[in-house]
C-alpha cells in the first residue's frame, strides 16, 4: 500500500485495495497462533469501514495499521518505526529508572564485536551521529 500511495515508483495497483488487503490478511492471520481469535468477514468489514484512510494521512494510517499488523513481530515493528516514523510514540520515562527521555534508535553493538573487530567498530562509530556506540543514534537508514 505504501509503495504505491505516492512513492516516485512507477507502480500499479490501487494503494486502497493493498491497504484493505493487508488489514483483512493481518486480522485472518491472528488464527494461526494456538487460541488465536478467529475473526469473522463482519468484523473484518467493520474495522475497515472504521478505518478508511484520510487524505493527506496516507503514511501514517498505512504505518500505523502495519504497526498494529506486526504485534507478534517487535524487532519489525520497531524496524519499520525507525524507517517511517509512524505511529508518533512517545517515550516512556520513569525519573531514576532511565537516564534517557527518548526511544532508542537502534541496538549498541555486542561487547564481542567492540573485542573482536575493533578497527572496523571504530570507524562505524566515527560515521555515527553523535561518535558514540549510544542506543540514542540512528542507524544509516533511520532518518525520521
């Protein structure tokens, strides 16, 4: 749906129907889990009818039911935030608890690694915003 709702991409189709699709493929999907819900045509219908895209909120309506879609997938849900910004989150922070008020951005690298490689650590550090192996940088593609 992304793909084809204003990318510089010459695609086909109609970002409506993969939007559409992708909500009713998310929902069926859930039944493959043991004691997942099976969910009916009729609900299936309602949420769609509930959730039509708005103009101008392409992006974010399609990212945030991706979101939604990618509840049993973390580390691509938490991928595809990184990437598209979407949905808006905001970070959770308990005074004492963590000496960060923002959401990570990406994993540090394994002590292993720093051990192991650290020439070539070293320099990705150096490239990094920031120069410093800090969960707060972004990675090269992250540019939300």
């Amino acid at each position: 749906a992304e793909a084809c709702s204003g990318w510089s991409l010459t695609l086909t189709g109609d970002f409506m129907a993969h939007y559409n699709r992708g909500i009713e493929a998310a929902m069926k999907q859930l039944a493959i889990y043991s004691g997942g819900p099976q969910i009916g045509d009729t609900e299936i219908n309602k949420y769609k009818t509930d959730n039509v895209i708005a103009p101008g909120q392409e992006l974010a309506m399609i990212n945030h039911q991706l979101w939604v879609a990618l509840f049993m997938n973390g580390p691509e849900a938490y991928a595809n935030w990184r990437r598209s910004g979407f949905p808006v989150l905001t970070p959770g922070y308990k005074p004492g608890y963590s000496s960060i008020n923002s959401i990570p951005r990406r994993f540090g690298y394994p002590l292993s690694e720093k051990e192991q490689n650290a020439d070539n650590y070293n320099k990705a550090v150096q490239a990094m915003d920031g120069k410093t192996d800090d969960w707060t940088g972004r990675v090269w593609w992250d540019k939300q």
